[in-house]
C-alpha cells in the first residue's frame, strides 16, 4: 500500500474497507494509486486535489491561472494533454508550468520536460477542471465542438495513416531529437526504445553499460518507435516482422550514422539503434592503449605480407576497433586493402570495404571467396563465424594474404582451439597464425575527480609480476568520485585492457589438434606474455581504471 494511501486512511478519508478495495482491484499496470483513487470515486475530487497539494506539498492552482490560449502548442500536442489530463499553463525560457490531479505520475512529467525541453513546475488541480479547461481551449481555436469520440481511442495497431500522424506531431519529433541528442552528449553507442508493461522505457549504452534515459506512456513510446521507423525509411505498417534501416541524423551538432534493428515483442515493437562511428574518426594503433611492448609486438606482427592475426573477445570489446586501427596502420597505396564487415563501421579512406548481406546470397564465405579473384594484399573479415569462411581465410593466409579477423574467445590462447573447432586442420593453424590480440573494454576512471588509495601488503603481494614490473612508484589504487565533467559517475570513456599471444616457434610446435587452451597460455606466459589480468592491474596502478572494473569484464564469460 503507498504512503499516500495510508495517508488517506488515517486522515479518515477513506475508510478500511475502501483501502481494501482499492488494494485488490486489478487494474491496468501502470496506473498511479491516485489514478485509481480518483476512478474510484471514494473521495471528492476537490478533497482529493488539496489532500495531494498537502502531502505533496505542491500548490493548488489559483483561478487565476488558466491559461487563455494554449501554451506551446507545436511541443505538446492536443492528443497528449487530453490523454494524460494535463493542461500547460504559462511557460517561459527555462519552466513550464502545468496543472496536473496526478502529481505522482512521473512518466507523463517526464515526456512533458522532454518534450517542452524545460524544467516542469506543477499546480494541482481537479481532474474535471482540468479536462473541461483542455475542450474550451480546444473549442475556441477550433471554433467546433470535439466530439466524444476523440483520437485518443482511434489508435488502431493497423491505422498507418494515424501512426504517419502520431510520428509527425511536434512533441514527438521533439522528443525523438531530443534522445538523439542527450545520447549523443551521454556519448551513448546504442540507444534502446523497449516497450514494457504500462510504459515503454529508454534506454542507452554508454561506457558498455545500460542506463534509463526515460521512461514513457505507452501511446508517445509507440509514436517515438513510428518516428525512428520514418527516419531510417523502415515501413511503419509493418509491426510483426523485424526491420532493420539505416540513417544519417543530427543529433546536437553532430551527424551521425545509425542502424536501426526493429524486433516485435509481446509488449509490442522495440528498436535498437546504434551509433555508428563517424567517417572520420578511424582509430590510431598507438592510442589504442597498448603498452609499448605490446604495440611493438602488434606492429611487428601486422608488417607481413602473408599470415593471420585474430583479434578476440566478447561483443562489445573493442575488437573493431583494433583491427581498424591496423588496417589504419598498414593503409598504404601501393597495396590494396579490402575488407569484409556486418556492419560497415569505420570507413577508412582508400580501403575496399564491403558489407555482407547474407539475405541476397552475400555470406562472409560467399563474399570472401569472390574478393580473393579481385587479388588483394590485406583483407579484413569482420568475424569468423562458420567453418566455411575459417576455412577460406587461413588458406588466403596461407597463399600470401595478410588477413585479419575477430573470433569470439574470450583468451587469446581460445583462438587456437577455437579455429580447430570450426574444423580448421591444426598444421594449418600453426603455419598461418601470427598473433592473437584478446581485449576487453573497462570504464576509464574520470581523471578530474579520481582519488587514490593505499593498498594493504597483502594486496601488493596478489598484484601480478607483470605489472608489478610495469609500474614505478608507490603501490596505490584509484577509486571514483564523480563530478561534474563525468555526471557524478567517476567515469568518463573507456579503456582496453589487452593481451597479445604471438606465435612463436616454440607454441607452433604445440599447436596440435588435441591442444588445450591451457598448455598454450602456459606456454605463452612463460615466454613472457602479459596477460589481460596483469595488464588489468597495471591500468589500476596507472590510475586508468579500477580493479572492480577488471573484474567485471574479465568475469563476464
Ligand atoms: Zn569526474
């Protein structure tokens, strides 16, 4: 039972078995507690709205503050106010304020700061005030009566006209720029619209992790999802079949390229965007994070002409960005560099890149085995997935291709069995592979407001000789703290950590089809490879990240 609730029950103004009817009523998820006292009719409405100004201590609205025309019409649509029983007041620059009966309905509050783009002040005030306030407004712009069979009961799940109509209203063009753009400035790279039960929340990645953006009524998420489906050119009519789009849209100041996955759930249609990175912005090998013996290693590796090198780790880790940043590396134009990607994420000037499209014929196989006639020097395929296209790529690698690719493992050593599981044959491995880069991204400690901490003597001894080594001065660690340049989080980008297994000699000799992971990563250690972990711990000492970070992201398998 709410506070309110009980509020109301020891002030006597509702009494024992009212509560307890009120408490059993099934209702319609996301219904507020006043919504239901106010359908129940228990208390007067006048009653009601000053026990809420009481409780809630919000003023009651003075009569004379209805307003005399609507305010921000173009923001806040008819349909919206009607539906939700709000009614917009006065606004200036920076507040809007709003008469509201239901003050504890925070996600119609929510859509009206977003789409006014102002800080909400509320006025309590009946609910039939405030409805007979929105049809006389209504009725004076319009000159005619509304009839009682308003739009807000026309949204028909087929009515593609009226979806056209909804994703066309201000508010929601507003609302939709208006995520667009907080998620650029949250630096987000996927935004998430996912209808729930009584509302349909918003949701962004950023740093890899998920975080509420907002959470909306049903009717202006269904709308934002039409709008999104417009931009990206998807048919809004189709709701049962999962679409996939791509845009370029403005966000702030700046462009961006997105890809758009629509997917039918039971609550209805989500979408999934995510931020492609702009044109411009391929990444560079030395500020990937490596340390220098590790982007030594890589650069060294990376300068054949023939041979492989995998890069691996979970999604999301980056694996994407390290290969473009080789392809980056070794762009030269005398050689001719061709890739093969689901999506296309860099564009890298002067490279070949092709995206598949597995619907039309275009598998990573299909395609690769048709570049390979177009003689490239270095071909880069976005994932190795199915034994066909493994088996493709370490014969071009065998037959004077440098080729690049990612494979799912989560150690760098995983590769090798990995390849001998999707049938690859084991001497081939051993002859071909040159280095296997295995990576994860942490968050990145905010460097404004980061704090340093002693560590214990026995932490000291758990640190790994590796990073021990690594790492002059005092053994501290960093903790966050938040501030304003990272939003209170203590975060601010994110880091890789990185381990880089080369092919030596003596692991070739090993690499047999019954090898486990283990031997190699032994083996590997032994010659004086860093392992993520100790790279991890090196980064925590260097104050770049933390080691609940490290563990976070090298648990996750
Ligand atoms: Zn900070």
């Amino acid at each position: 039972m709410s506070e309110f609730i009980s509020n109301l029950r020891e002030r006597s103004l509702l009494t024992d078995e009212q509560v307890q009817r009120l408490l059993k009523a099934t209702t319609a998820a996301g219904v507020s507690d006043v919504r239901r006292i106010l359908q129940s009719g228990y208390i007067d409405q006048l009653a009601l709205a000053t026990e809420l100004a009481r409780y809630f201590g919000i003023r009651q609205i003075d009569e004379t503050e209805w307003p005399s025309d609507e305010v921000l019409p173009d923001r806040i649509s008819r349909r919206f106010i009607r539906e939700h029983h709000v009614l917009p007041l006065v606004a200036d620059d920076s507040s809007l304020t709003v008469a509201v009966s239901d003050p504890t309905d925070t996600a119609v509050l929510d859509s009206l700061r977003i789409a006014s783009e102002r800080h909400i002040e509320l006025r309590l005030a009946t609910d039939s005030q405030i409805m007979s306030r929105i049809e006389a407004l209504i009725e004076k712009r319009t000159g005619s009566l509304i009839t009682a069979q308003g739009d807000s009961n026309g949204l028909s799940e087929e009515d593609e006209a009226h979806l056209k109509d909804l994703a066309l209203d201000a508010p929601v063009i507003d609302l939709v720029n208006r995520l667009f753009r907080e998620a650029s400035a949250a630096r987000a790279t996927d935004l998430h619209v996912e209808p729930a039960r009584g509302r349909v929340l918003v949701r962004r990645r950023v740093d890899g992790l998920m975080q509420e953006a907002a959470s909306l009524p049903p009717e202006l998420g269904r709308a934002a999802v039409s709008r999104i489906k417009i931009l990206t050119g998807l048919n809004i009519a189709e709701r049962r079949l999962p679409q996939d789009g791509r845009a370029r849209v403005r966000a702030g100041e700046r462009e961006h390229d997105i890809r758009v996955a629509t997917m039918p759930t039971i609550h209805g249609e989500s979408v999934a965007i995510r931020f492609l990175h702009a044109t411009n912005q391929t990444p560079d090998i030395n500020a990937l994070g490596l340390e220098p013996k590790q982007l030594e290693l890589l650069k060294a590796q990376a300068n054949h002409d023939n041979g492989m090198i995998i890069v691996t780790g979970p999604t999301g880790s980056g694996k994407t960005t390290t290969l473009a940043a080789v392809l980056e590396f070794l762009n030269d134009p005398t050689l001719r560099l061709v890739t093969i990607e689901d999506p296309v994420e860099y564009q890298i000037e002067g490279v070949n890149q092709i995206q598949i499209r597995p619907d039309i014929g275009l598998t990573f196989a299909t395609t690769l085995r048709s570049l390979l006639r177009l003689d490239p020097d270095i071909i880069m395929v976005g994932e190795m997935r199915d034994s066909e296209t493994a088996k493709i790529g370490v014969n071009s690698a065998l037959t004077g291709h440098l080729v690049l690719t990612t494979l799912h493992t989560n150690s760098a050593a995983g590769a090798i069995t990995r390849l001998i599981d999707l049938g690859v044959q084991a001497f081939l491995i051993a002859s071909t592979l040159r280095c296997v880069v295995a990576q994860r991204l942490v968050r990145r400690l905010c460097q404004t407001c980061r704090e340093p901490h002693e560590v214990s003597e026995e932490f000291v001894h758990e640190i790994p000789a590796e990073a021990a080594r690594r790492h002059k001065g005092p053994a501290r660690m960093w903790k966050p703290k938040g501030c304003e340049h990272c939003n209170g989080t203590g975060f601010l980008g994110r880091a890789a950590i990185f381990e880089i297994l080369a092919i030596d000699e003596e692991l070739r000799r090993l690499i047999k089809p019954d090898i486990s992971s283990d031997i190699i990563a032994r083996q590997a250690i032994a010659n004086g490879m860093v392992t993520m972990l100790g790279d991890g711990f090196a980064k925590c000492l260097d104050g770049v990240t933390t080691i609940e970070e490290i563990g976070r992201v090298t648990s996750e398998d």
